[in-house]
C-alpha cells in the first residue's frame, strides 16, 4: 500500500469519527457510545501520556485494534473465543506490531505484563455478551485484569474499561463503588473517574 494511499484512508477515517463524535453530541451524548467516539477516547489518552504500547482484551472483529493501531507501536490483543482469535490473526497478518492471543484474559494478561517495560493503555473490554462471544468461568475477567495491572511493577499505566454501564448491572461485575474501592486499596494516588461510558484509571499526572 502506499503512503498516499493509507495517508487518505487515515484521514478519512478521522473525518468519519469527527462526523460520528458530532452525530453523538448533537443527540445529546446519550448513554452509550458510538464506537468511533470510543476509538478517540482511547487515542487523546494515548496522546495525552505519551503511550506507544496498547492492550486490549477482548478483540472480537478486531476494529478497535485497526482503528487505533497506527497510533501504537506495539499492540498485544487478547481473544478467548479461538475462531475470533484465527480471524483477527489472518486480518492483521500484515502488521508487525500487532499480536494477537488467545486465551482467557485474566490469565493472560500478566504474560503480557512481563514484557512490559514502559507504561501501556490498557483497553479492557473482555466479556461474555452472548451468541457468537466465548465464555470462561464468569461473564468478565475485569477483577483479575485490574488486579494484573495495578500489581505491574512499572508506573504509570492507563487503565480505560469499557461498557461502564453493565457494572453492577450484570453477571460477575462489581458495582462501579466497588471497582473504585477495589482500585484506591491498591494504589491509591491513582485517579477513577467515569465519563462517556467508560471507567478511566490513570496517574493525575501525564509523564
């Protein structure tokens, strides 16, 4: 592919998530999300702490991934159900930087982990949602993610957990009180907040 090539299919992609972000706005930020103001949650975070490396459980088709992976220069993703994983293996078979697993995210996270040396994004959206989805021993890995993450011995990573609006509301997830406190034993300088759907857990400051 060249340059000028991928360069307009960038930017076009930009144009569509600008469109989609004021689609979105103008309806008065309903609850939940388009996936492309999701997609620019996860980028100003990554431009805002200056992170190369992402993480992501739960691929499914992988869009997240090929909506953000220009902006990383080493994305590791994580798909429990193995035909999902194949697809996402095949579909970015030509990206480098791009790794896919598979396997059971609380499981595997801390492997990932391990080869961390710099802070990463972590996009934590692993869960059970029917038909088509896989399930391991309960609807989300969220606690063991989190648990993971804050566990890491290196400093300054951004945890952002999407589908906020199920915790509490769902099989096997905490309360969004209880995900809080779960987070402020464990490190409690860190900053918690919930915004547009989704959970932000990150350092107060960039850097």
């Amino acid at each position: 592919m060249s340059g000028r090539w991928l360069t307009w299919l960038v930017s076009r992609g930009e144009r569509r998530r600008r469109r989609k972000l004021r689609e979105w706005e103008a309806a008065g930020r309903p609850e939940t999300p388009p996936s492309s103001v999701k997609h620019a949650i996860i980028l100003e975070y990554a431009r805002r702490f200056g992170l190369a490396t992402f993480v992501e459980t739960g691929t499914y088709h992988g869009g997240t991934v090929e909506a953000v992976q220009g902006a990383f220069r080493r994305i590791y993703t994580i798909e429990l159900d193995p035909q999902l994983a194949a697809r996402a293996r095949q579909r970015f078979a030509g990206h480098a930087h791009v790794t896919v697993l598979q396997g059971d995210s609380g499981k595997v996270l801390p492997s990932v982990l391990a080869r961390l040396t710099e802070p990463a994004l972590f996009w934590l959206d692993a869960h059970y949602s029917g038909p088509g989805t896989a399930r391991a021993s309960r609807d989300t890995p969220i606690v063991d993610e989190i648990s993971a993450i804050l566990a890491h011995p290196v400093p300054g990573h951004v945890a952002l957990i999407d589908d906020a609006r199920g915790f509490g509301a769902l099989p096997d997830y905490p309360t969004l009180a209880a995900l809080e406190d779960f987070v402020r034993e464990r490190a409690a300088g860190l900053v918690y907040e919930v915004s547009d759907d989704v959970i932000r857990i990150h350092p107060r400051k960039a850097g």
